[in-house]
C-alpha cells in the first residue's frame, strides 16, 4: 500500500513497511534537499542508537543468564550427593 502526501513543495510516497521516498517539486529545492537529508539522517541515528541499545540488554540478559545458571557438567551420581559419612563402601 503506497500513501502519497504533500507538504508544500515536497510530495512524500509512505510505502507499507516503514519506507518512504520523498519528492521534491518547484524552487529551493536546494534547500529543501537539505532539510530532507538532514532529518533522514536523524532517523537513521535513531535507528541505529535503537539497536546498538537493544544489543546491549541482549549482552546484559546472556551475561545475568550465564551468572545465574552456569554451565553443568556431567550428571552427578547419588555417591556424589551422600556427605562423607554416610557413604557406603
């Protein structure tokens, strides 16, 4: 699904997916261009922040998870649970 909307002299196409394209008609398009590289840069920022922010709570989670639950080794027998003492020979 495409939506076209226009501001003035920019005519912007939202694609279905999170895409857009921007259209710029008439003077100052110069200026204009600017003003649209400008905020898509902003956006890619934020986007990047975004992941570089859900990457580190992935590395917290695993690091908390790997704290709280270390790697086992092989099963332990029942003579391994059993204290000293009441062990049978």
């Amino acid at each position: 699904m495409i939506t076209f909307v226009i501001f003035g002299h920019i005519m912007v196409a939202l694609i279905a997916g999170g895409g857009a394209l921007v259209v710029i008609v008439g003077q100052r398009r110069r200026h204009l261009a600017a003003m649209v590289r400008d905020l898509a840069r902003k956006a890619l920022l934020r986007c990047e922040t975004a992941e570089q922010a859900d990457r580190s709570r992935q590395q917290q989670r695993n690091s908390l998870h790997r704290r709280l639950h270390p790697a086992r080794g092989p099963p332990l027998s029942k003579a391994d649970h059993c204290p000293a003492g009441l062990r049978r020979a």
